[in-house]
C-alpha cells in the first residue's frame, strides 16, 4: 500500500477531485493548508499588488493499493497542472499496515 500526499492549488481540487475518481480512488482526506512558496513577488491585480508570501493551498491524503499508484498519481498530475510556478507538490510512502476498525480486517481489503 501507497500513501500519496498532494498540495495542490485549491482552485484544481474538483478537477483533481473527479480525476481520481475516474481512476478509482473513491476516498480520501483533505485539508486545507497555508504554505510558504517559493514564489517571491506578490501579483498586480488592477492595480494592486498582493501579497503571495502565504499561499492558501489543499492537502490530499490517499492511500491506496499499490495497483492504483501510478493512475492515481498521474490522475492528480494532470488535473492539478497549470504549467505555473505554485502548481504544488505530491509526496509518496509505504504504508506497511492498514486495519478496518468495523471489522478488524487487515490488510489491502480495509481499502476498498
């Protein structure tokens, strides 16, 4: 099993969102974030430069089986990209256990 963690833009989350689910990731966490960029100028706006120092953002946490990585995966990266600087980041690690509270199932099954 995978656990991918993805900040992405919160204006791509129902793009991602519905991504996902055309893989077959039907269930995940999300949160929403503020992070510090690596962007340095703030953005002109009618005039009005505004500060992009604190970037408002969403975190996804999805674990899946290791089937469903790389379509998930790519699923976020083609619904999250605008080719822009702030587009955001996806983390992946192993998760070594995973148990259904309701049942006490363990294993690849507590995920579907």
């Amino acid at each position: 099993m995978k656990k991918i963690e993805a900040i992405i833009r919160k204006s791509k989350f129902h793009a991602v969102k519905e991504a996902l689910h055309k893989v077959g990731v039907n269930f995940f966490s999300y949160w929403d974030v503020t992070g510090l960029g690596n962007e340095k100028e703030g953005h002109v706006y009618r005039g009005i430069t505004y500060s992009t120092s604190d970037i408002q953002r969403r975190y996804l946490s999805i674990v899946v089986n290791d089937d469903f990585k790389e379509p998930a995966i790519n699923a976020i990266l083609q619904a999250a990209s605008t080719g822009e600087v702030g587009d955001g980041k996806i983390f992946v690690s192993n998760i070594e256990e995973s148990y259904r509270i309701r049942t006490a199932e363990t294993g690849n099954d507590t995920l579907n």
